[in-house]
C-alpha cells in the first residue's frame, strides 16, 4: 500500500512538473487583420488531450488544427453526420458523379487578410494528393479553376460520397502563402475562427481569436492547446485551475471528476468503435463459426458499463447508431460460457487437464495487440483475456505502440489486434469501409479475408446515386455475419472542465471541439 501511495505522489507531481514545464506564454499577434477587443473572455483556456503534434504537414496533424478551429475544409457535417457548407457554399455533380463542382463562400479571409479564392483550393488539394491521405483515395483526375470563386474536381470513376472527402481532416484549405517552394508547410495560414500565433511540436499550440472569421466569432481570445499522454496528469490539471479544459479521460479519471462539485464533466457517444481485427488465414480463426463464437463470449454490457461507464455504448455492430441508414437488428444477449464452449468442442477443439481448449495438441492461444494511447484500451483487453478464458481461450495480451498494429498486419505476425476507429473522419462511411474490407487487405481493416458479394456492394454504393438503404444495410449484414472485424464498444469522449466555461460541447464526429461557443 505503502508503493502504490508513494507512486500516486510521484505520478502527481510529475503532472504539476510538467504543468509549470509547458505552460502558456504570452502569445504575439501574428495576423494582419486580427486585432482582438478587451473584454470579459480574456481569461486564457488550456485544452489539453493526449494527442501529440507531430507536425505542422496537415496529413498528420491536420485533425488537430481541424478541432482546434485553425483551419477548414471545403465540406463539414452536421452532429448527425449529413454534409453542410462550409468553405464551399454549394456543389453539384454531373449525372455520372465523376465532375464535380464547388462554389466558394464569398468574403471568407485567410489569417494573413488574403481571400479565399479557387487558386488556394486547388494549391492545397493538390498538395494533398501527394501525401497519405484521404483524398488519394478519391482517384482525382484533375482539378481547375472555373473562376476565382469556382473550382471543378475530375475524377478517374464515378465516386458518389466525393465530398465527404473534402471534409476529412487532411483536405483543409490554406493559404497558397502557406508552402514553401518544395510544397511543404512553412506556416499554418487558415480561415478558422482561431489563427496559430506559436507552434511547438510535439506538444504546444498557442492560438488567438480571428476578429475577421467569417462565421460566428471566438468569444474567449487565447487559446493553449497542450499534448498530454497521461490520463492522471490532465484529471490533476483540471482540477488545478478554472481555466483548463481536458479531453479523453480513463474511467478512474473520470470518476474522481464527477465527485468534485467544482467541475462539469460531459460524455457523448462517438462515431468511433473499440474493435478488433483477426488473420483470418490463421487456423485458429480462419472458420468463420470460430469467430461467432469469441465474438460470442464477449461480455459486451459489463465493459460498457465498468470501462465505458455508459450502458449505451454496447456494439453489435461496427458503424455506430449515427449511421442510421446502416443499422440491422441484432440481439445482445448475456454470453454463456459454457454453451459457447460447446459449440467450440463440436467443432473439433478438445479440454487439457485445465478446461483449457486446444485442437490437435496445439492450445487456442494467440497474441492480442493493443496500444495505451487511448486508456481503455488495454484494460478491454484485459477484460477480453478474461472473459475468453471462461470458454477455454488462452490470450496473451501485448500493450505496445499504436504502430505496432499496422507494422503486424504488414509482415504478417499480427494474430489479432484491439483498437479504436473513427468512421467519422469522412461523414459517408462508404469510403472508410473500402479501405478496411479491400479485398488485398488494410493496416487498420481486415487481413487476410475477402468476400466478393461485399466489395460488389460497396462498389455500388460508391458508384451509384441516391441513398439504398437496404445494400447499406446488407454490407453490415455481412461484416456481421462474417466477423473478420468485431466490435466490442462504441468508444464515449468525454471532457472536464471547470463550471465557469460556459457552452461546452462534445462533437460526435471528433471534427471539433466548437472552440468559438465557448465562454467564461
């Protein structure tokens, strides 16, 4: 007792160590055109997350420019993932969905005092093209000029959800004085309603109201973004000050926060779902009654509810409720241990001495992967472990790094693997699930498994106009039949901060984190 007290202390002044390490400096105002008013909103707001900044290359930290309002795309959605205007006021598409047209919202400044015009689109469209993102997957053709307020964007075959591509994070639009000649990031130049006054990889942003936004304007005027990987140290920095505003908080955190009658604390579902991937070809999951019955035994209600701390959160089904139009009916029922056991013994799998299971005397065990840079990851793991051991399944679980998962997949020696993914980040999902269920495979999709009624399916949805609902919910059909993906729970944000910040919002979609309503 005496060693898990002395670490709390440690743990806890290595948080305020790094607290007085990191902590704001004055910021200069770096905009032509961004003079701020005194006023009631001086009080400086620290967000803090765990997520590092690794660079100022919009295709690896563009997500977080995205939420901290630095910068936009042309598309955005809404809370219930249908597109909205956003940079680009309208668009349409020729009756083959292969040109596609964009307006540009008239007036709109870049934090130089620049306007916005077809020539930046396109500068920053194009550079993306060349990076790893999204929109490489779109098969872009060419991109034009129509006028300075139009841009046209050609594509190799007939793409439908194209422009939830232009809402993904790493398609936000900067000014062309943001590159230097090689194409590169020089300075991060955006539209939003906060504009970067420092940059400090991998862990500091410092920001200021934009008194020129075209949208509605920031009401608090300086903004601190920290990167944090620990949990315990940002539950200590939002009690510390009023002023801090934390992200992503394990359930031990966010426990000892809902105790303090100081500070509000908000969840929300997220388009996001905790599951985990299989080698199929593996001959312990390469039938497919195999992975029913580990998807089976999964107790998916006690996680919800002991790791999540919310009774919502349990999956059937990867994409979560948010995609509606995707939904099938399943059934969650209490798992059976003994009668999944069962199911496993008739096909061939024998008990050892120790109820343990195994088939031609080799046990059932295998290696599950998972990474702590979302906290609840390893402690599902952990429950999985258990809750497998109950039918027989031996699992060793192996917490490394997030990139250990896709470096696995890559040479082959990944058996399974626990992660998070985010079907929001481009609001039609059909784009993320033909990377993930790519019949050649996917880093963070399926391995080793193909099925040709779901890639014709997918290709449909791809290729084809208006909204089928029922191929929609036919592709989930599948995946849940199938299981090569298995979700486990639909993953909640959560945030804390103090009750004096007014307007606090969780985005379900992990687009933003509304920055510009915020008050004191």
């Amino acid at each position: 007792m005496r060693k898990i007290a002395l670490i709390g202390v440690l743990v806890a002044l290595a948080g305020l160590a790094w607290y007085f390490i990191a902590g704001a400096k004055p910021a200069t105002n770096l905009a032509a055109s961004a003079s701020t008013p005194l006023g009631a909103n001086q009080q400086a707001l620290i967000v803090v997350t765990p997520w590092e900044l690794t660079s100022i290359d919009p295709s690896k930290s563009g997500f977080i420019f995205q939420r901290l309002q630095l910068a936009e795309t042309l598309v955005d959605t809404a809370q219930n993932a249908d597109l909205q205007p956003m940079l680009a006021q309208s668009w349409s598409a020729n009756d083959k969905g292969d040109v596609w047209t964009f307006v540009l919202r008239d007036g709109v400044k870049f934090h130089d005092g620049s306007m916005l015009t077809a020539d930046d689109v396109i500068k920053s469209l194009e550079v993306a093209l060349t990076k790893p993102t999204a929109l490489k997957s779109a098969l872009i053709s060419q991109i034009k000029a129509i006028d300075s307020q139009t841009v046209e964007i050609a594509l190799e075959k007939p793409l439908m959800s194209f422009p939830a591509y232009l809402a993904h994070a790493t398609s936000i639009i900067l000014a062309k004085s943001s590159f230097d000649d090689n194409n590169e990031v020089k300075e991060l130049i955006g539209t939003g309603p906060y504009y970067a006054t420092k940059i400090e990889p991998p862990q500091k942003i410092e920001q200021k109201a934009f008194a020129d936004y075209w949208g509605e304007k920031a009401k608090i005027q300086d903004v601190t973004y920290l990167a944090n990987s620990r949990s315990e140290t940002r539950t200590l920095l939002a009690q510390s000050k009023p002023n801090y505003l934390v992200f992503t908080l394990d359930s031990a955190s966010l426990s000892r926060l809902q105790q303090d009658p100081n500070m509000q604390v908000k969840s929300k579902s997220l388009a996001r779902t905790i599951q985990y991937k299989v080698d199929a070809k593996n001959p312990l999951f390469s039938d497919v009654n195999v992975r029913q019955a580990l998807s089976d035994a999964i107790d998916r209600q006690a996680i919800a509810e002991s790791v999540m701390r919310a009774d919502n959160a349990v999956a059937e089904q990867i994409l979560p409720p948010v995609f509606k139009d995707w939904q099938i009916k399943t059934t969650t029922q209490a798992p059976d241990p003994q009668a999944i056991k069962q199911r496993l013994l008739s096909l061939g799998f024998t008990e050892d001495a120790n109820g343990m299971l195994q088939k031609n005397g080799k046990p059932f065990t295998f290696v599950l992967r998972t990474f702590s840079d979302r906290p609840e990851l390893p402690i599902i793991a952990t429950a999985l472990q258990a809750q497998w051991k109950k039918i027989g399944v031996d699992v060793d679980v192996s917490v490394g790094n997030f990139s250990d998962i896709a470096a696995g997949h890559q040479d082959g020696t990944l058996e399974m693997a626990l992660y998070a993914r985010n079907y929001g980040m481009t609001p039609d999902p059909v784009g993320s699930l033909i990377e993930d269920f790519d019949p050649k495979g996917s880093d963070w999709g399926v391995m080793n498994w193909q099925n040709s009624e779901l890639t014709e399916n997918l290709l449909t949805l791809e290729t084809t106009k208006g909204n089928d609902i029922a191929t929609k919910q036919r592709v989930s059909d599948i995946i849940f039949e199938e299981r090569p993906i298995v979700p486990v729970v639909y993953y909640q944000q959560n945030a804390a901060a103090h009750k004096s910040l007014k307007g606090l919002e969780i985005d379900g979609l992990e687009r933003n984190f509304y920055l510009n309503k915020l008050s004191w």
